[in-house]
C-alpha cells in the first residue's frame, strides 16, 4: 500500500504534465476564434447592426405604438446585406460571450462604432445645410 504523501505526489506530477501539455498546445494555436466564428473586427461591425436594428424596434414599439412583426425581416435584410449567415452570427456571439470582458470590449467597440457614425451624419448633414444657398 503505498503512502498518501506518495499518492499526493503522483497526482502534483500528473498535474505538472498535463499543465505543461495545455501551455504547448495553447502556444501552438493559431490566434483569433475559430474558423467558424466571425472576426472580431466583423463581428463588431454585424453587431452594431443589429443594435441598430434593436433600436429601431424599439422605437417603433414605443413611439409609434406598433407591435413590430417585422423584426424578422430586418434581420434577414441584415445578414443578407452582410453576408453572414444567422447561424455564424449566433455561434460568434457564443463564442465571444463565453469570456464577459471579451464581449464588454467588443460592446465598447460598437459604442464606438455607432458614435463615429452619428458624428459623420451629423458632419454630413451639416456641410449639406450649409451648402444651400440663402436668397
């Protein structure tokens, strides 16, 4: 029979050798998610659609007091434009949600995302008023 400070041990080398073994095989993989994940950087251009999307739902609920049967429609109309399939769409989203600091970074990037768009309207809206002539 052996001791349980053998036994302890054995355990802490198999341990040792399963860890070493993960760092290798961590440090051999490629960078970035899976192939059947979305980029981050296109996943975040994607997602701020559909915030978009989500957005205007909930406007349309809200402000115009419809029920909106049509928030289908819009998401087919998105990954069609974009070319995603929902199902990437949605195993990206599992993938990065699966750490909730990746995905808070990623949400701080189409914050971003959304605010230079918002500040290139507004710039664009205001050189096309001050492009009109007054009589």
């Amino acid at each position: 029979m052996s001791s349980p400070h053998f036994r302890h041990g054995r355990f802490l080398r198999e341990a040792s050798r399963s860890l070493a073994l993960a760092l290798v095989l961590s440090a051999c993989a490629p960078e970035g998610p899976p192939a059947d994940v979305l980029p981050r950087e296109r996943f975040v251009q994607v997602l701020a659609e559909a915030q978009l999307i989500e957005a205007r739902v909930n406007r349309e609920g809200a402000v115009e007091h419809r029920s909106n049967g049509k928030v289908d429609v819009y998401y087919a109309e998105l990954f069609k434009r974009e070319g995603v399939a929902e199902e990437d769409f949605r195993r990206s989203f599992d993938h990065y949600a699966q750490d909730p600091a990746v995905l808070k970074d990623i949400y701080g990037d189409v914050i971003a995302l959304l605010n230079r768009r918002k500040d290139e309207a507004a710039d664009a809206r205001t050189d096309s008023l001050s492009s009109v002539r007054r009589p």
